[in-house]
C-alpha cells in the first residue's frame, strides 16, 4: 500500500511531550484532518494508541504510533526526520478486536471492544465466584478468584504477562484465558482457547460478591453475564517500523529477563 506523507494527522495524548512532539510536526509537515487522512500519527504511549485505534477502527486508516509516554510497548522510536520514507516502509498489522456483551444487575445491557482484554474483577473484598463456559459446554462450574481475563495475541504481553499468563505471538489464532489469584481450583492457570468460540462467563452470588467487567478501558459496574467473542467485521490496522515490528517485539518478549 501506497501512504501519502501528505494525508497523515497528528494526534497526541494530553502529556507535553506528546503535546510539543505534534507541534513539531506539524510544523515540519503540516496537517491534515483526522477524516481525510489516510494515516493517523499517534504521539503519547500505550494508552493513547489503544484510544487512537478504538477511533480509528473500520475506517481504513492506519496508526503509526511514536512514543512520548512511559513503556511504548505499542509504539515505534519517536524521531522528527525522515518520517515519509519510514511510514511508507511500515509493517501493517490488522486484526479483528474482541467483543464484549454484558447483561447487568440493574437489567440493563452493555457491548464494547477490546484491542488487549476483556477482564472480569471482584468488585469488594469478596472474591469473585464465576462460571465459565466455552462454546454452550461448561469448562469451570465454579472458579473462585480476584479476576479472569481473556485476552488477544496483541494484548497478551500487557495485564495478562503480569498475571502470569501466555505470551500469544501475533499470528496465533487464539485467546489466552488468565485467571487472577485463583484460589479454586488451586491448579488451574488458564487455557489457551481458538480464536474462533463465544466464552460466557456467570457471576455467581452476584448480591454477595458482585463483580465489574472491562473492555480495555470501557468498564460496566455490577455484570450478572459476559458474552466474549472476537469480531468478524470490526478491524484495527496498526504500522511498525520493519526492524521493530509488533510481531518481532512479542517474540523477543518471551525471552526477555
């Protein structure tokens, strides 16, 4: 694909850095409308990037972040030179986002897409108490835990490292299922799932140990169900410099100290 440097949009997150970085170039570049732009630079870090490609999904345009926040897994090196040349050597990743549906204790319903997660957290000092079923079978009648997540390739190397979970390389057709301080059954530590089922998940004692769910950073208070299922017709496109593309930095994560 061909990128005209001439229809690229600056945005930024609300940090200075981020701020004085767009500045820049605009200056250098100039600026075009984030509706006629065929590419959209993304200035802050992780965050911001997941918040540029919620905006940006099904709209065919891709996001080449920079990084002017903290960690910048998501983002390439932020420098001022040469950025026609580097984001028509980008590598273009697209994929499809999970989707999440909750029916909730006020009866209300909710749906919103994850790029990283879709997690499931006890609401008080009560652990949680789930059931979990894949595809209409239940898997787990009772899992008692702090949280359970469900998470993407993309997203595998965020919440879910930390708790413990599967490092998923990119192309992977599947979702790493991670629990959170289980406490029963003592020895499970997750599954990895195709990408392809439905995953309901029931609060149990829902009055007693209720239980809020997000999707990335969408979060619904006091869930009774979630329904998680990777979309078909939803996709993100994201660009990375080709020596630090987003599949080379999932796999030298897993071998990371």
């Amino acid at each position: 694909m061909s990128r005209n440097l001439q229809s690229v949009c600056f945005l930024a997150s609300t940090a200075p850095e981020a701020q004085a970085a767009r500045e820049d170039l605009i200056r250098l570049y100039g600026q075009t409308s984030q509706e006629e732009a065929d590419v959209v630079v993304a200035l802050g870090g992780d965050g911001f990037m997941l918040q540029t490609l919620h905006n940006t999904m099904n709209s065919g345009k891709c996001v080449y972040g920079m990084n002017r926040g903290s960690i910048g897994f998501l983002m390439n090196d932020y420098r001022t030179d040469c950025l026609a040349e580097r984001i028509e050597a980008a590598v273009e990743n697209a994929f499809h986002p999970l989707q999440m549906n909750t029916h909730n204790d006020d009866g209300s319903t909710s749906s919103a897409l994850a790029i990283n997660e879709v997690s499931l957290f006890r609401q008080s000092y009560q652990a949680a108490k789930l059931k979990v079923e894949i595809d209409g079978h239940v898997r787990l009648p009772e899992l008692i835990c702090d949280g359970l997540m469900v998470t993407t390739p993309a997203g595998s190397t965020a919440y879910n490292l930390s708790a413990h979970g599967p490092i998923l390389p990119l192309e992977a057709p599947l979702l790493a299922m991670t629990p959170v301080s289980a406490f029963r059954p003592r020895r499970w530590r997750g599954a990895l799932l195709p990408n392809r089922v439905s995953i309901d998940i029931s609060v149990l004692e829902p009055e007693k140990r209720p239980v809020n769910a997000v999707a990335d950073n969408a979060e619904v208070k006091s869930v009774l169900r979630v329904r998680i299922a990777q979309t078909e017709d939803t996709t993100a496109r994201i660009l990375s410099d080709p020596d630090r593309s987003w599949s080379e930095r999932i796999l030298a994560e897993q071998f990371a100290d």
